[in-house]
C-alpha cells in the first residue's frame, strides 16, 4: 500500500507531520482529517526501487491525455482545483500522479494553473506554457488545452510516420550485416584452411574475399579505434553551437530526406505559431517560441532574423520568404493571412497543408531507401557467395584436370 508524507495543524494549533498508508492520496487526506488535523499538505512517498521502476520521465503522450481530460472536465463545469485532483487520483502511472498532486498544492496556495507548469519544463514546453498563460488571460482554457492535445497528437503521429518509415530499412540493413559478420568469422576461415591445403589457384573474387576478411580480422582493432576517434570528435564538436549549427545544416542538404525534414519543421512552426496566436499570444512572442520549438539551428538562426524584420515593420510574409527554408506555398498563404487579418487560420491550414505533404514526403523517403538498402546489402551477402561457389567450382576443375 502507498505511504503518504503529510504536514498539518492539529486543533491546539501545534504543527505536526508524520506518514500515513492508504490506498491513495485522497483516502489519506480524509483520514487524517478524521484525526482533527487541518491545513494539510500530503504528498506520495517513492522508495528508491519504485523511483527506479517507475522513472521520473513523463512522455508527451501522458502530456496530450493530460490536456484532453483537463480540457473535459472544464467544459463539463468543474473547477480546475477539482479536475487535477481527479486526474492525480486516478492516474495510473506514479510520476504523473505525483506531478498532479505538487500541481494541486501550487493550485490550493492561490497559484495560477500556468504557474505551477513552470516547475516542468522538460515535460511542457515553452510554447505549452505560453499558450496556457495567455489562455487563463482570456478565459478560454478549456478550448486551448483540448487544442494543444490534438497539437501534441499530430506531432506524435507525424513522428511515428518517420520512425515507421525507417523500420524496414533498418531492420533489413541489421540482418544483413549479422549475415556478413557470421559469414566472415564462422565460414570464411575454414574455407580458407580447406583452399590452403588444395594449394589451388583461387578465382579473384574468392581472393579479394579472403583479404578483405584478412585484413578485418588483423586490423579490427584500429577499424575499431579509428570509429571511436571518429564518434569522440564529433561528440566534442556537438558540444559547440557551431557544431551544432553545421550538423543541421547538413542534414537539411541531403537528398529526399533533407526536404522531408524541412516540410516537418514547416508543419511543426506553423502548428505551434497558430496555437500561440488562436490563444492570444502576440505574434513577436509566439514567433519566438515557434522558433525555439524547432532545435534546428539552420531555422532558429533564420528565423531570429525575421523577428528583428518584423520588430523593423517588415511583416512575416516577406522575411519568411527570404529565409528561402519556406516553400512559397507556405509563404503565400502566409501573406493572405497578413493581409486579411486571419494569421492564425492561415498558419493552420498552412499547417494542414504540409503535414498532407510531409506524408507524401515520407512515402518517397520509404520508397527510396528501401531498394537502395536492399541492392547494397543483396549485393554483398550476392558477393560473398559468388565468391565461395566460384572457388569450389574452381577447385573441382583443378581437380578433375
């Protein structure tokens, strides 16, 4: 059964705490409240075991759930105090319930609900933070947060296309290399053993075969140190902004799967863009936080520019158009929404337009890695036993003459 740390006044006004079992935090508020204790503050105790099964990571699925029930339960009438509570209670998973009941506390101390999301940064971003803000502002929580779900759960379906997308390819690659591997340490070198007792004259490509393996398996160690230097350097130039900025930049230059990550941050800016502005956001700030949300440095570089641009009285459509990262499709529909007044339509149906593309992107991607992965890998392991059946035959020959 749970155990639950508590703080408290009992009737003589005297502070006391202590710990107290029961099947959930609710159970033990009212059992303590049957003690006479007042002005209570109970949280979740974890031992070191629970902490290390459950982990302190909450995933951005548990975020969207999160907004949605909230969403719920405020458009049905019930006090934000209320709908966290029940949440808290409820949940299944021990960090979000946790979260939940620090929240609540925030919340029974007269804090904002945007102010105790402050305290978890890593589980809601800056833009989550900022449209909820702006939306306590206005009174429109409930329709921000049940937004912000669908948001998180076009982002999540997007990201599972990519991963998707990129399973085949791996697995197929994986296989392949095990087979090779297999080939080269098992098979390989009692061949070899068989040919040197023939003494036969081996064909070329059973040679060139046997000496690729020779040298893999004399040199296997500096192939191996040479990898290592290879992944300490770029660790260390990771480290630095510059570094950073040249890895994506070069990632958005290759072929095929460049474009596809530039539709993916077209559709990322433009869906959080219209969020911020739809919730009230000034449109400096949430273009702000729209570049943040990106982590390429390429775009966030580019796109700090066209804050300054549109701060100068230069507008969005036109310095978005010079970054040249924006297809003009993005840029034009952006620019009606500049002039008609409809920005944040505008960036969601930009939006919407682009998560259509960036499906039709990933199904090229898909389309184009999987034969160049299966011709490469088909080619080796076709290699390798080109190599041996010709060397037997070779050997047969010899024999027979």
């Amino acid at each position: 059964m749970p155990k639950f740390a508590y703080v408290g006044v009992d009737l003589d006004g005297a502070r006391v705490k202590g710990t107290e079992k029961a099947p959930s935090r609710g159970d033990a508020e009212i059992a303590l409240y049957e003690r006479e204790l007042r002005d209570l503050k109970v949280t979740e105790k974890k031992s070191v075991l629970q902490y290390e099964i459950s982990g302190p990571r909450i995933k951005r699925e548990q975020v969207m759930h999160l907004s949605r029930q909230i969403a719920a339960f405020l458009k049905a009438g019930l006090p934000i105090l209320d709908a966290v509570h029940a949440i808290g209670t409820e949940s299944d998973n021990s960090s979000v319930r946790r979260m939940m009941n620090e929240i609540e506390d925030g919340l029974r101390t007269g804090e904002r609900f945007s102010d105790t999301l402050e305290r978890y940064p890593k589980v809601f971003p800056e833009f989550y933070r900022g449209i909820v803000r702006s939306a306590e502002l206005t009174g429109e929580l409930d329709t921000v947060l049940a937004r912000l779900s669908r948001y998180i759960e076009r982002d999540l379906e997007a990201r599972r296309k990519i991963k998707s997308a990129m399973l085949y390819p791996t697995v197929v690659a994986g296989m392949s290399v095990v087979t090779v591997l297999v080939l080269a340490i098992y098979v390989l070198p009692k061949f070899e053993d068989f040919f040197n007792d023939l003494d036969a004259d081996l064909p070329l490509p059973t040679r060139m075969l046997l000496n690729t393996t020779e040298f893999m398996g004399n040199w296997w160690w500096a192939m191996l140190g040479g990898l290592g230097a290879v992944a300490l350097l770029s660790f260390i130039a990771l480290r630095f902004e510059k570094g950073k900025y040249a890895r994506d930049a070069l990632v958005l230059k290759v072929p095929v799967l460049g474009e596809t990550i530039q539709y993916a941050l077209v559709e990322r800016f433009c869906r959080v863009l219209a969020s911020m502005v739809g919730a009230g956001v000034n449109l400096t700030e949430g273009l702000r936080v729209s570049t943040d949300s990106l982590r390429n440095r390429v775009f966030m570089k580019r796109l700090n520019e066209v804050n300054e641009a549109m701060l100068e009285g230069q507008g969005i459509a036109g310095p978005l158009a010079r970054t040249q990262l924006f297809p003009g499709t993005a840029t034009s529909m952006l620019r009606v929404g500049e002039e008609t007044g409809s920005m944040d339509t505008q960036l969601e149906v930009t939006a919407q337009y682009y998560e259509d593309e960036l499906d039709y992107k990933i199904a090229k991607l898909t389309a184009l890695i999987e034969p160049i992965v299966i011709i490469v890998m088909g080619g080796i392991v076709g290699f390798v036993a080109v190599a041996l059946v010709s060397a037997m035959y070779g050997i047969f020959d010899q024999v027979e003459l």
